[in-house]
C-alpha cells in the first residue's frame, strides 16, 4: 500500500495529503531506504529519457553528427520549451538533416509559462520545438538517420528505433523485455511500464557507469551522465526541480521528471538510485519528497539544503497572493 509523503497545510491543520512510494537501490539492487511498496508498478514516462538516448551515442551518433554535451543534454530532457531549448534542439535537427515537421511528438504548449505567454502574445501557434518531448524525438530520428533506415512512422514499436530502444532499457533495468508493459506516452512513442525499484536500479547503475556496464554503453552512459549534470537547465529550465537540484549540488544529483509525477534521482559516482510516484499524479508533491530524500539520507550538505528550502516546504498562496498554507513531507527514512 502506498504511503502519505506529503501534507497539504492551511492554515495550522492538515487539509490533504499527497499518497506514494518510493525506494532508493545500490547500482547492485540493494534496496537502502523505502516507503511504501518498492515492487510498485508504474510507465517510466520521461524518466527513461536518458537511457533511451544510448544507441545513438553507443552507435556512433556523436561522431557521425557533431553533436555537442548541451544537445546530447536536451535530448535526454523534458525542457520548458523555451527560447534556449527551442534553439539548441532546431540546432540538432540541422545536423541530421532533418525539419521540425520531421518531428512526430505533436504540438503542445511549452512547459514555462512565459514561454506561453510570449508565444500567445505573438499570435503565434504552439510548435513541435516547444513540446517537452522534442530533444527525445529529435534523438530518435537522429538514430534513424545514423542506421540509415526511413524516419517514417518512427514512433511505432515496430519501427527499428523504437525495439532498440526496448531492448536497452530492459537491459539497464534488468528484467525481460517480455516482462516490461509497452503502452503509448504523450507524445506518442511506447512508454514502459514496471516496478519503481528497477526504475532506481537504472539510475543507480548511470551513475557509476564504468561499474555497471560493459564497452561502449559505459561510455555512452557517462557521457549521458555528464552531459545532463553539466547542462542541467537543458535537462528542464527556469524554476523546475530538476535543474535545481543540479545546479545546487554541482551535478552531483542527476534528477529527471516523468509524467504522472514519478521521478528519479541519481547521485553521481555513489551508485545510489531513487524513484518515487505519487499516486495522484500531482506535480506539487515532487519537490518536497525529492528534497527530503536527499536530506534524509544525508546527501545534502547543510548549505545545499538551504537553497533548496523553498523546494522542501512550497509556499500556497491563493489569488490575492497571500500565503494561506504550504507542502510539508510526511514521511521518515
């Protein structure tokens, strides 16, 4: 049974509660810390995100394109489809030769509200480069591209693309790719579904990759690694939890978000992995489990914790923007 993580409090009383798991794992699978159900099932949504980018670059596709660590770090993101992000991913589509119509993740509003803004203030329409998913297709069709196939319905599981990037997964998560659920995520690439705990394990094994791989997904994986902690605002954007906790920790922690608001956490050269989901799907409850895992487990420095405080415990504020409550976690390691 899940577990409350997070109280939402207004005024001095409890008037609800945010329900979960979570567990963090060694690069091994040795479970450290757990609330809840650490065999939870859930879709890695965008969490897979980095690992998904492995073929490209176990297969040559930095050679081959020219492709750069703040790229390589926008097509392991959900970014906030702003300015910056918009650029450097337009800037990955001309070096595999490819147009933004080329990209099949649908248009969707851009996840940084003055992005939204801007673009409504122009009179101008969302565009492919502005959903949170573009680096990911572009990193798709740059595969394509490499293997020399059609990028043509690259987004089926059937495609080539999208069995290799099956097949890797159920390699960095252990289990069966017969095991592994495949539905269709939102912009409309298989999604794969399984236990939260694998989902740490994966994480676990990124961050000592050289211990957790062989050859070239080793260095494929820490050039993932590397490139994600160095560009943590291409990883997300402006006032998003991932970026913060990689900037404050100087890419110590590796955080990715998925949809759904299951979330991981990787902490660099420690081969500690943690994921958690919270059962209603609610974003708000992310940040402050995330940074009460990480303090809990002593993975924060006192001065890093204070950067983060606002992170730990969010302010409510209702329409006149008067503090009426805040987020509290719920929950002890």
């Amino acid at each position: 049974m899940s577990e409350v993580l997070v109280n939402v409090i207004r005024g001095e009383n409890i008037e609800g509660a945010h329900h979960g798991d979570l567990v963090a794992v060694d690069y091994q699978g040795k479970i450290l810390k757990k609330v809840g159900n650490e065999n939870r099932f859930t879709y890695w949504r965008s969490c897979a995100k980095p690992f998904q980018l492995l073929p490209l670059i176990e297969k040559g596709g930095i050679e081959r394109f020219g492709l750069e660590e703040e790229e390589i770090a926008a097509m392991a993101s959900s970014h906030g489809g702003e300015n910056k992000h918009v650029e450097v991913i337009g800037r990955i589509l001309d070096k595999i030769g490819c147009v933004e119509d080329d990209l099949d993740c649908g248009f969707a509003p851009p996840f940084y509200p003055k992005a939204i803004e801007e673009t409504l203030r122009k009179g101008e329409d969302y565009r492919k480069l502005q959903n949170n998913c573009s680096g990911k297709h572009a990193g798709m069709l740059a595969l394509a591209r490499l293997l020399g196939i059609s990028i043509q319905n690259y987004i089926d599981l059937e495609h080539p693309v999208q069995q290799m990037m099956l097949d890797t997964v159920s390699e960095c998560v252990k289990l069966p790719k017969e095991s592994i659920k495949v539905a269709k995520d939102g912009c409309g690439v298989p999604v794969f579904g399984f236990a939260i705990k694998n989902m740490a394990l994966a994480y676990a094994k990124l961050t000592v990759p050289e211990k957790s791989f062989l050859g070239r997904r080793a260095s494929a994986a820490r050039i993932v690694l590397e490139a994600m902690t160095k560009y943590p605002f291409n990883v997300a954007g402006t006032d998003r939890l991932d970026t913060a906790l990689m900037e404050v920790t100087n890419g110590r922690v590796v955080a990715k978000l998925g949809a759904e608001a299951v979330y991981n956490i990787g902490i660099k050269d420690q081969g500690i992995g943690i994921c958690f989901k919270i059962d209603d799907g609610s974003y708000r409850a992310l940040d402050p489990v995330a940074v009460h895992i990480l303090k809990e487990m002593d993975l924060l420095t006192k001065e890093e914790f204070n950067k983060l405080e606002g992170h730990y415990r969010p302010l409510l504020k209702n329409h006149r923007q008067e503090v009426i409550g805040y987020l509290e976690p719920a929950f002890k390691l």
